[in-house]
C-alpha cells in the first residue's frame, strides 16, 4: 500500500496518444498561421506543377481542434497503400517466423557472436542501409521481429533491434542514391536526368552508416553491462514478440529450402527495386508468395499456412492504425491551407543566407516543412517547384537542391511521431515514442552536422 509521502510515477505516455496531441496542436496551429496558396496546374506527363511565383494569401479555413477524430478516416484512407503492404508483408512474414528460421539464425548468431556483438551489428545494419538504397524502408516494417530476436540473442534490447533495421535502412533510403520515389520525383520536377549525381549520394552514405553503426553499438554495450541502462528498463512489452533464448530453435536441414526461397524472394525485390517497378501491390504479391512457398517448403498444412498468415497480419494491425492516425496531421495542414504558406516563408529566407550556407539553410527548411508532410513525395511534389527556382536566383545547383531535400525529408522522419516508418517500427515491439526519441534525438543531431557539412561541400565541388 502507498505510503501519503510516496510520489506517484508518471506513466509514459502512448505512442498514440502522443500522436492524438500533436493532431490538437496542428489544428491549433491552423488559427495562428495565415492561410496562402500557389496555384497549380497539370502538366502533359500528368504531373501536379506549381507556379513559384503565384503565393497569396486566401480566406482563413482553421480547423476545430474538437473535429480531429472525425478526420480519422481520411487519414487512413489515405495511408490504405501503406496500410495494406504492411498487412501482406506481415502475414507472408507471419508464416516465416513460425518456422523458426529467423529464431534460429538468431541464435546462431548470438553463439557465434559472442565478443564480437559489435560486427553483428555492423553487418546487419549495414545489410539494411544496402537493401533501403533502392527499396522504400516502409516495405521493411514486418522485419521488426528479426531485429528484436537479433538483438534479444546477444543480450541487448528492443532499441538496438529497432535500430539494426531501421536506422540502417534510414541512411541507405535518406541519402536518396536510387530512390525513385523521393529523389526520382525531386529530379523530375527540377528537370534532371532521372537518378543522376548518384555517384555523390553514395558518398555519403559512407560517413552517415560509420557514425550510425558507432552509436548503435556504443549503446548496446553499454546497455549489456548494466541493463538499468536501457531506455527500455522497467517498461512493460508484454504482448509484443519475446525471445527466449534458452528455448530458442536451432537451424536446421529443413530450414535450408524455406531459407533459400525467403533469399530469393529479397533478391528479386532488389532487382525489380533497381528497375523502378517496386510498387506497393508487387512488394505486397512477393511477400504473399514468400510466405506461401515457404510454407509449403516446410511441410505446413493448409491450415497452419491460414493461421500464421493472420497471425501476422493481426501483430500489424495497431502499427497500421497508428500511420493512418499520422496521417491525419497532414489532412489537418491541408485543409487549413497553411502549408504554402510555410514553405513560402522558409524559401523567402534563403535570398539573405551566406553562399555557403545556402544548401544547410535549405535542409534546415526541408526538416521544418518535414515536420507537417512526412510523405516523401508529397513534398518533393509540394516543395520541389518553388525551391528549384530560388536555387536558380542564388546560385545553387538543382542536384544540391535535390541532396538538401533528400536529407531534410529522410533523416527527420526517425525522431517524428507521425513519420509511418519510425511509428510502424517502434509500434511493432511496443517501444513508447518517448523513450526512442530520447534515444534517436542525439543521432539526428549528429546526422544534421554529417548532411550540413556534406552540403557545403556540395556546393564548394558544384555537385551538379
């Protein structure tokens, strides 16, 4: 029984919740900024132009705070591409986890690892940052599991599985080198070869993955010699995917054809990825097969096939319903007609910054703009026609313009509450947004000073 004097502790808040006050404070925020727009029109190639010089100030359309939930739907409805993948993916995934081969690699790993948990962790998360150069890390979210049991093997936390995977794939996917979605649309707008100044993309990647390897590894060790360490110390993930490792399957010869296929089937999205033909229906049709093949590989009845396929299609459901929740933040800014308003702010800004400090300034812009549209394309599309002209007025190349904007929108999205990759990860393995951003704040700093520095020196070689 508590005692009058005992201070009760505060519950850290739910990684829904959190979105839910930040949907509040959007529609806030729809009161305080004047409404503007560009106009726009459709071009030929049926792509959305906007007319840089063409902002004004429109009529005032705030949003009641008290009407966010009823916007629910929409943003689901318009997260539903990610929403689906996310379904397919974990239900083939669902049946390659009940196999026991991921379980049993992990083990492996963690009896061949012992001492050298450092190079574990930088293999696979370099795997990742390779695997995310031309694959949209959303389509990676069912891998969460993996991470965990990798990590749980070698005696460390959710937190560094999270981070293996996904903060491995955020520097392949955030420098942009064959990104389709993001950098392809970005190039199109700015009227660039498509995927060209990739050699310098690639660059990049190279300080982004030591310094993120580093500080994953640095807290995983730190977190195996004194467990109290942990963000995820005292934390309740009953429910989530555990790992028990004395019980933990071995490898076995009947894991060898279910291994093969799932090989196969990355292989194959590797290669569509590099052709620009990874789409959501195709990445959700090979993940369906996978599961399916290997199901039929290991022997299971039809049966045991149906039910580990909802199984794991239901261990997505609450990571979906959190990104459709995100994505009303955006429907929110939309319908109060203040983003135009905000990136005709930032770009009026950049005409008094130092030649120098041009490309950092217009990262800087793309992180705020990134903090209202998390949709990659979405802001290459809403973004891209008004900066591409006032780099042309100052002086900076349109391939810097387009580096500035892939690092803005890709490194930002790991430390935001309503960014789909960040919240399908963590929601996965049931880690408190508090506690990652706690943890994730410190490496985007040191990302921000990589990008800038990078950028700069874009503009000293003339990246163009």
């Amino acid at each position: 029984m508590k005692t009058s004097g005992e201070k009760k502790k505060l519950a850290i808040p739910d990684s829904l919740f959190i979105i839910v006050i930040v949907m509040i404070l959007a529609a806030l925020l729809t009161y305080i900024v004047p409404a503007g727009a560009y106009e726009r029109s459709v071009n030929e190639a049926g792509q959305t132009v906007v007319d840089a010089s063409s902002f004004h100030y429109v009529d005032a359309t705030p949003v009641n705070p008290v009407t966010v939930l009823s916007y629910v739907f929409e943003g689901l409805n318009n997260a539903s591409s990610v929403i689906y993948v996310l379904l397919c993916c974990g239900g083939g995934l669902g049946i390659i986890l009940s196999t026991g081969l991921f379980q049993g690699l992990a083990y492996t790993l963690s009896s061949k690892a012992k001492g050298k948990e450092w190079f574990v962790i930088a293999v696979v998360t370099a795997v990742f940052a390779v695997l995310c150069v031309p694959i949209n890390l959303n389509f990676f979210i069912p891998f969460a599991p993996l991470g965990l049991l990798i990590a749980a093997s070698m005696g460390m936390d959710a937190i560094v599985g999270v981070s293996i995977i996904m903060l491995g794939g955020a520097v392949g996917f955030s420098c942009g080198a064959m990104n389709i979605s993001n950098t392809g649309t970005a190039q199109q707008v700015a009227e660039l070869p498509l995927l060209s100044g990739m050699g310098y993309r690639l660059f990049c990647m190279i300080p982004f993955l030591i310094v993120t390897i580093l500080y994953i590894v640095r807290y995983a060790y730190k977190v195996k010699a004194d467990p109290t360490k942990s963000y995820m110390y005292g934390v309740d993930t009953s429910g989530t995917n555990s790992f028990d490792l004395d019980n933990a399957p071995k490898l076995e010869k009947k894991h060898l054809l279910p291994g093969i296929i799932m090989a196969v089937g990355l292989v194959y999205m590797i290669y569509i990825a590099s052709q620009g033909k990874l789409t959501n229906p195709a990445m959700s049709s090979i993940f369906l097969y996978m599961g399916l093949l290997v199901g039929i590989a290991y022997r299971m009845t039809p049966n045991e096939i149906c039910r580990e396929f909802m199984k794991g299609a239901k261990s997505m459901c609450s990571t979906s319903m959190m990104i459709g929740f995100a994505y009303v933040i955006s429907v929110i800014l939309t319908n109060g007609n203040i983003l135009d308003t905000i990136v005709n702010g930032l770009s009026n800004m950049l005409m008094h910054v130092p030649t120098l400090l041009q490309a950092p300034a217009m990262y800087i812009s793309h992180v705020i703009i990134n903090l209202f549209v998390t949709s990659g394309s979405g802001q290459a599309a809403t973004t891209m026609p008004i900066f591409v002209p006032v780099a042309d007025l100052i002086g900076m190349s349109r391939q810097t313009a387009v580096l500035a904007f892939n690092f803005g929108d890709g490194f930002c999205n790991f430390i935001l509450p309503h960014a789909a990759a960040t919240m399908g990860f963590v929601g996965a393995l049931g880690i408190p947004f508090s506690k990652w951003f706690k943890y994730a704040i410190k490496l985007f700093i040191i990302w921000s000073i990589i990008g800038c520095a990078l950028l700069m020196l874009a503009t000293v070689i003339g990246y163009a």
